[in-house]
C-alpha cells in the first residue's frame, strides 16, 4: 500500500499575499527579488514554514495592502 505524500498547503498569509500577486499581475520571483529575499525563502513564507515576520511590512508596502494582523501570528 502506498502512503499518501503530505501536500503543502498555502496559509492564510500566504493565500492573501497569492490572491494580491494575482490581482497585480506580479510574479512570486519579482516579490522575492523587490523584498530582498530569495524565491525558496518566500515560498517557505507562503506555506507557513518560516514566519517571514521581518518581511511583513515590506510585503505590505510592495503590494499596498494591510497585514497588520498577520504580524501577531508570525
């Protein structure tokens, strides 16, 4: 019997900040890049694998949206 592979799953920053990539028409590579971290590392953010938390406010002010709320469960 084959076991089934844990699949990542995105967390609630991690949709919001996909669902404003989307809506900008921005990649994750260009996010990584403008926020000074790599696209492994962000992507490690996404999934709720590192917190990110120093990265926060600089994702707030690239995409011009609010994650004040986000800065307390990092």
């Amino acid at each position: 019997m084959m076991r089934k592979k844990n699949k990542r799953r995105l967390q609630p920053l991690g949709k919001v900040i996909k669902k404003r990539l989307i809506e900008m028409g921005m990649t994750q590579k260009e996010l990584a890049s403008q926020s000074g971290t790599s696209e492994k590392y962000l992507n490690l953010i996404l999934y709720g694998e590192r917190s990110g938390i120093k990265y926060i406010s600089i994702f707030e002010e690239i995409l011009g949206i609010e994650l004040e709320s986000y800065k307390k469960s990092a």
